[in-house]
C-alpha cells in the first residue's frame, strides 16, 4: 500500500503540473502485487497440502483457486459498475481509458 501511495502521490503532482502521465508508473504496483499474490497463494497451497486430511486436500486447493476467481469476477463487476455511473453527460468515466482524463485527477486539478 506505501509504494501505491507514494506512486499516486507522484502522478497527481505531475498531472497538477500539466504533463502527461507514461502508463510506465504503475509498474512498480504490478511487480509489488504479483510478488505478494505469489507469495501468499503458495503458502495457502502448502498449508493445504501439508495440514488438510487426505480426503479434503484437493477440495481445499479448489476453494482456493475459486476465491481468486470470484476476487476477480466482482472486481470487474465493480469496475463495470463504476464505469456505468460515473460516465454522463460526455465526461469521462471515473476509471478513464486515459489517465489524463481520469475524473479524480480533474477534482485534484480544481
């Protein structure tokens, strides 16, 4: 959460300032959730593995795999939803296609 505060911080001073935004900003936060989801996703598989009876060991590693998936169908569901409510009267949507157009960094600017 610190180097997604610290990024943001960054990218609402550089777009307060009127320069454009390079994607490239965010990949410190993609490196950081892959390196935590790895590290997470495989200690619950080991624990299932080593500390789950033998009849239940592949239904616990299913629950597992099923709540990433369900992490992921709601997380676009609240994108959609997001997108749908934000986006009226020829603004942009509050999650823009673009970051210099994004409906957050309009506010800070005001």
């Amino acid at each position: 959460m610190a180097v997604v505060a610290l990024v943001e911080m960054k990218l609402l001073d550089v777009v307060c300032h009127g320069e454009s935004i390079s994607i490239a900003w965010r990949m410190p936060w993609y490196f950081v959730l892959g390196g935590e989801e790895v590290f997470c996703y495989i200690a619950q598989l080991e624990f299932f593995y080593k500390e789950a009876q033998e009849k239940i060991k592949s239904m616990c590693m299913s629950f597992a795999l099923l709540t990433v998936a369900l992490g992921s169908f709601m997380s676009w569901h609240i994108y959609a939803v997001m997108d749908a409510l934000t986006a009226t009267d020829g603004r942009p949507d509050w999650i823009s296609n673009n970051l210099n157009e994004g409906k957050l960094v309009k506010e800070k600017e005001i």
